[in-house]
C-alpha cells in the first residue's frame, strides 16, 4: 500500500466517497441524497476529511452541523456521520489520523452526538474521549405479521391475536386526531416557540430546519399535524421502510405542546395509527423521555428487549468546552428517530 493522504473534502470528491460507501457499507446511496445531508445543511458549516490511496478514497471522518436547543437557547452542534474505513486499510489509525484534523479546525466549545454502533464504539469512547449516555429505549407497537409470515408460515397463527391487540389499544380514542400537511407553516413555528424553553434538550425544530430535514430532503417523508378540537397541539413525522423483512413505520418525530394532558401523547399516536394501518407491519419510535413511558405505553408499544434488536447502537455525547453541561445527562434529553441520520 502507498503512504496515505489526508485532508479537507473538496468539490470533485463526491464520486470517490461514494464508492467508499459501497466498498464500506455493502450498500450505496444517491449523490442526490449526498449533496442534500452535506453540501445543502442550512446549519452551518460541513466538516469532511477523507484519507486517499492515491485516487482512491479509504476513509472519511464527517461531521454535520445542526442546532440543539438547551432549555431554550439554540446552541451550536455537530453530528458525527458516515465515518468509515475502507475494509482493507482498517487498523491504520486511519479515523485518529481525520480526527485529528478536524480537531485543528472546529470551535472548541461546540458539544458533539452520534449514534454509534458496535465495531465504532471503543474507539470514539476510549480514543475519542466521548461518553455513553445509556441505552435507549426502542418501543414498538405490532400491527400484524403478514410480511413475516409470507417468509414464516407458522407466524400466520399470531395474526388474530395481534390485530385483536392493537385494536384494543386504538379504540379508545378521544377527540386528537392527525391530519396530513405538507409545509411546516405558522401553527408548527409558533409550537416550537413556545415549547423549545421547556426541553431540556432537544434538537431544534424550527420551520427552516424541518423544511430542509423532511421536505428538501430525496426520501419521502409522511406529515400530519396533531389536532385537539381544530387546534394544532404538535406533530408527527413517519417513515414507512421494508427492513428485517417486514414494512416498519418509524415515528422519527413525535412532538405536542409539553402542555397537553398524557392522553393527548396517547392519543396522538393512536390517530397516526389509524393513518398509517394497513401499510405497515410494525409502528416503532424511542421513548423520547420517561415522563412520556406511560402514555406510550398506553397506545400499545413496549420496549423491545436490547438483545432482540438486529444490531446494538449507542447514543454518545462529546461536550468538548461547551459551557453546557446538560446534554452529557440522557435524562435531559428528549429523544426521537430524527436525531438518527440514516432515516
């Protein structure tokens, strides 16, 4: 192998970086949907560096800027993403090597987060200096297992007992309703105003940057705005996707006025249900925080066990010389699917 170069993306790199994802992660994706999560961010600045073996591309260290809000400030973050070693030039200390650079380059007091998995997770916490916040909850709701049982016939006589269950849970069903939209207008701007004081800590959600998250975005989103007599009280972001041969419905966002009652967290979910049954197999979320455990619960999801899940993942924190000390605690945290990338 020749020695390595390592520095800065430039434009020109894109074909190269999308063949290390390829090479990296069995799968490819658009340079459509690249040029959007990098080059379109309308949080600030993108930090990629990329370690070359002459014209080929073997590894990237990214990260992506986005605004968390603290207890109503909207604080400056980056999101590390899509960091990746080509499988031959792995243990080169290739990913120290990027780091490194970027680590010249970044503000000091910005804090970091990350969803890693597996294969990532001792190097960035015992090289990187990032601390593990504990494991999330991942809740899901079984709607039926038609999908599942075309593979496992025998699964066919779970069927009634999972449709009985989750009408059940739907029937109960008071006057929150979801309708769909298509614009992150007034009524979303005006809710994320007057909640974003509070959360503790949470991901901005501000109309600029829902547009950009969910609308400018290549995949296709699914939107409805959560009502309570005609009233806009939140709104709920879905994504119906086939993976571990079934079609799963992720709930990525899932926020109310922090003033409504629990029911309405119960009923919500139960509305989006209603919207989405006959299309998805199972309806998954994250418990966003533990006073939201009941309601959720409520509506028919339960935590799936960690050792049941395809893959382990770990949300990290790095607060580097941030001043705000809240977001290393996962109790301050309010959680959702959009906070993980690849969705």
């Amino acid at each position: 192998m020749n020695e390595l170069t390592h520095r800065k993306f430039q434009r020109g790199d894109e074909d190269a970086i999308l063949a290390l994802y390829r090479d990296t992660f069995d799968h490819s994706i658009t340079r459509e949907y690249w040029e959007w999560k990098y080059l379109k961010n309308p949080s600030g600045k993108v930090y990629v560096y990329l370690a070359f073996d002459g014209a080929r591309c073997v590894g990237q260290y990214a990260m992506l800027p986005n605004f968390l809000c603290v207890h109503g400030a909207e604080v400056n973050t980056l999101v590390a993403l899509d960091n990746m070693v080509h499988p031959d030039y792995q243990r080169r200390g290739i990913l120290k090597k990027l780091e490194e650079l970027l680590a010249a380059e970044r503000p000091a007091n910005i804090p970091f987060y990350t969803f890693l998995n597996e294969n990532s997770f001792e190097v960035y916490i015992k090289k990187f200096g990032w601390t593990w916040l504990g494991e999330l909850e991942v809740m899901m709701k079984p709607l039926s297992v038609a999908s599942l049982a075309r593979r496992k016939p025998i699964l066919w006589l779970a069927q009634p007992f999972v449709k009985t269950c989750a009408w059940f849970n739907a029937r109960a069903h008071t006057a929150v309703n979801a309708e769909p939209f298509e614009t992150f207008d007034a009524d979303i701007e005006s809710l994320w105003q007057r909640n974003k004081a509070r959360v503790r800590v949470t991901m901005n959600r501000s109309s600029r940057v829902l547009e950009w998250r969910y609308n400018q975005s290549p995949v296709k989103y699914e939107k409805f705005k959560i009502l309570r007599e005609g009233k806009a009280i939140g709104f709920v972001i879905a994504r119906i996707q086939e993976k571990f041969g079934a079609n799963i419905a992720w709930v990525l966002d899932y926020f109310l006025d922090e003033g409504e009652p629990l029911y309405a967290w119960r009923d919500s979910l139960l509305a989006i249900e209603n919207r989405l049954r006959g299309r998805c197999d199972f309806l998954s979320l994250l418990l966003p925080n533990r006073e939201r455990r009941a309601a959720i619960q409520s509506a028919g999801y339960r935590r799936v066990p960690p050792k049941f899940l395809p893959h382990q993942f770990f949300f990290c924190v790095r607060r580097n010389d941030s001043p705000h000390a809240d977001v290393l605690e996962k109790r301050n945290w309010f959680f959702s699917w959009s906070l993980h990338d690849t969705l």
